[in-house]
C-alpha cells in the first residue's frame, strides 16, 4: 500500500478542482467563495485521509468529488431553522419553537417584515411615533390594565422590573420560589443580574405571610411572588394568598411584582393556571408573563399593571436593550386581535389545539392508522389511549386525555424509526416508548396529515 505521501499526490490541488466545468456549473450557482471554503473542506479531509493511508476512502474523495462538493453546497446554503412537524403531543413545546403562529399573524408578519412600515411614525400626524402604541391597546383592553410594557421575553420582563424598582435593594421572595426553569434559568441569578439582593423567607414547603412582614425593612425593593413552572409541593404546604401579599407591599410602600410564567388572558377548561387578570384584580401592582405560550403568539414578555410602575420600567434605560422589534409586534397584535373578537380557540393553534377533544383526535388517529395499513402494511398501527401535555412550565400535573398511534415495527427499533422520521423533509418529532412510536395528533395541523403518512411510510420502509 502507498505511503501517506504517495496517497496524497493522487488528490487534486484546491485550483485544479476549481477549474473543473462542473465545479464552474456549482459556482455560477452558490457563488466562489462559498464554493472555494467547501472545496478546501473537501480537499483538506481528503488529505486527512490520505495520511491515515486510508486508500479507499481517497479513491471514493476522486470519484465522488463532484457530487459530495454539490451535496455541501446545498447544505451549506440551507436555512438552519426549519419548520418541522411536532407529533410528541406537547402543545407549547419549548424546544420545537413554543407556539405556532395563525395563519394572519404569520402573514402580518411577512407584510411588515417585507416593507417599511409604521413603526416609530404616527401616520396621521406626519410626525415621530412611538412604537409603544401597537399591540398595547388591545392588550390594555383585554386585560383592564392601565398600562402595559412589550419586551422581548418573560425572562427580560422580570429582569427589567428587578433593575427597575429593587436595583442595590431587596427583593423579598419565599423559598418555595427559587425555581429553576429551562435553559438553567434560574430566579436567584435573575435577582442579581438585576442588580438586587435576595432576600430568602419561609421553607421549601411552608411560608406564611408573618415571614414576608419580618422580612421588610428600609433595603427592600420589592416583594415578588414567582410561578414554579413545572415544580410543585404537595401535602405539608402553606403560602400566603395573593391578597395578602398586595396588602403587606401596600403598607410597606414598596412594589408587589408577580411573574405568572406561561401568562393566561382567559380561563381554558381543565387548565389550573391563574389569569392575568385574576392577578391584577387582587391589585397586584406588575404583573409579568410570556407572549408565546398561553397567548399563543411570538416570542416576547408583556408586563401589565399600574400607569406609574410601569412607567418607571418604560423609562429605564435597560427597556431599550430588551424591546421588541417590528415583527414581534406585528405577530402579537394579530394575535391579540383573534382575542379580542373572541375566536383565539377557533384562529390561535395552541389554544385550538389545547381545546380539542380527545375523541377528534381520535377519529384523526383511527384514519391515519387506517391509511399506515394500507400504506406500509409491514407496520403495525394500533390507536391507543394516551395523555397530551400543555407544556411550557404551565400546568405540569395536568394531562389532556388524547388518542396516540402506537407504532411498532417487525424490524425497525423505535428509536431507529424516531431518527429516520428526523431526517425527514420536513423533520417529524414524534414520542418514543419501550418498543414503540408514538404519534400525538393533537399537535399536528390538519392540513400536515398528509405529510406525515408519506414520512411513517418512508421511515417504515427504511429498513428495506
């Protein structure tokens, strides 16, 4: 066998490849110097090869060259964020993007997105506008609220109400509270990024509100009461109400602050969240939660409550490092637009799909099952009963009864299925136990069945 020398002068330099007419073709195409960095992928890995003394592996680089540089290419040129079908049967999933859009918040969005627009001009006046007035309205109105702040997630709301009312000061806040959420977001970090001092009080599992008052004192900024998201006590517990909290920040003049997490404008059935409103209703002077959860619109944190506090927030200088840009607002005042007519069940896809009756999915999955036997008889199909879940960090203990297609292979393992699934055009992420496949339809659009019976009928046959 040659050396690893011999086997590297059998390899063409980087110009002699890029001289070649069907590289010129692939240029004219992608561009030279997208095409020059994969060539000298290409030839560099080559190389590598070469003096491992890997033979085959360099007569295969010379044969294939053009077709694996052509295969990069396309790679190379592919968007890295891609629409995918969800059939795991977690609504608000986080790591698939959260909420789904309408079909008129998406197509607000590409108007806005493709042109210039009103954003910071007030039309009618001819004059400088601010950008405060989209979407804030209707949320002003759905909520009752005196005013309302935009940013760009719940994490940054509560972050700007820290900085703005507690910074080099104390927020109060039990211990039952410190919870960590996806991502390794922590509340105790959040405090100090704010520039704030923790300020512990009550046990894991017991806080009353005598806790909260011998906690208060000339430091205190503020006293929080924060969503646990997807952790829960039960059994030995205590927690002050709600009521109480707001009359103990009132007499201690200082801002009562409460982050609901996923945030819910209107009571969904089977759902044990508080609204919004309930919490400002109690008099809860800042009220913070996500736009792309519960609301079902885009990524972005909506804070609502008095004119003054809030005002505070819009004038700290950290609002402008954390507001929300044109499409964001153009996406959430769609949405909220389906709210206020009353059709957010009917027109927001998380809370269609949070609605649906297990029996509709089941009729679903029964025809899908039916189509998959037809299909690719080789894999068994079963409808069987199963639990959805909201997702989001909102209502963890809570299962929506729901229909599953249960899918085993005589061959295939159901991990190997899931990862053809996958690698999908579009990608399919479905639910993986013991030996079988699951697919929850209740996250999957109507219009997207098709789509993923040709996806099982391909990964069906992948063992083939």
């Amino acid at each position: 066998m040659p050396a690893g020398a011999d086997l590297r002068r059998l390899l063409p330099s980087v110009e002699e490849v890029l001289q070649r007419p069907e590289v010129r073709a692939l240029e004219a195409r992608h561009g030279r110097p997208l095409v020059v960095r994969e060539v000298r992928g290409l030839v560099e890995e080559a190389r590598a090869q070469a003096a491992a003394g890997d033979r085959e592996a360099v007569e295969a680089v010379r044969s294939e060259l053009p077709a694996r540089l052509a295969a990069r290419l396309e790679r190379a040129r592919s968007p890295s964020l891609l629409p995918l079908i969800n059939a795991t049967g977690v609504v608000v999933h986080t790591n698939l993007g959260r909420a789904p859009l309408s079909p008129s918040a998406a197509a607000q969005v590409a108007r806005v997105a493709a042109a210039y627009c009103n954003l910071e001009f007030d039309v009618a006046k001819g004059e400088r506008g601010q950008r405060e007035v989209h979407a804030e309205s209707r949320l002003r109105a759905l909520l009752g609220s005196e005013a309302v702040v935009v940013v760009n997630n719940n994490a940054a709301a509560v972050l700007l109400a820290v900085n703005t009312f507690a910074e080099d000061r104390e927020v109060v806040v039990s211990r039952s509270e410190l919870v960590e959420i996806g991502g390794s977001f922590r509340i105790p970090d959040v405090l100090r990024k704010g520039g704030a001092r923790l300020r512990e009080v009550g046990t894991t599992n017991r806080t009353r509100i005598a806790d909260y008052r011998a906690a208060l004192g000339p430091d205190t900024g503020l006293i929080l009461k924060v969503h646990p998201s997807n952790f829960r006590i039960v059994g030995f517990t205590e927690a002050p109400t709600r009521e109480e909290l707001v009359a103990l920040a009132r007499e201690a003049g200082v801002p009562m602050v409460e982050d609901l997490g996923s945030g819910l404008i209107a009571p969904l059935p089977g759902l044990d969240e508080v609204t919004v409103g309930e919490s400002l209703r109690a008099g809860v002077g800042v009220v913070t939660f996500s736009g792309d959860k519960l609301l079902g619109g885009p990524q972005s944190g909506l804070v609502a409550g008095g004119a003054k506090p809030l005002g505070a927030m819009r004038a700290n200088p950290l609002y402008r490092a954390l507001r929300v840009d044109k499409m964001t607002l153009a996406a959430l005042d769609a949405v909220l637009a389906s709210h206020q007519a009353g059709r957010a069940e009917e027109e927001v896809p998380t809370l269609r799909m949070l609605a649906l009756p297990a029996s509709a999915v089941r009729a679903r999955a029964q025809a899908l099952a039916a189509a998959l036997a037809k299909s690719c008889p080789g894999l068994q199909a079963a409808v069987v009963d199963g639990a959805s879940a909201v997702g989001g960090g909102a209502a963890p203990v809570t299962e929506i009864p729901t229909a599953l297609v249960r899918l085993v292979h005589p061959v295939l393992p159901a991990q190997a299925m899931a990862a053809a699934l996958r690698a999908g055009d579009p990608p399919v992420v479905a639910r993986v136990a013991g030996d079988a496949l699951l697919v929850d339809l209740r996250t999957v659009a109507p219009e997207d069945e098709d789509v993923l019976l040709a996806a099982l009928v391909r990964a069906g046959g992948s063992a083939r």
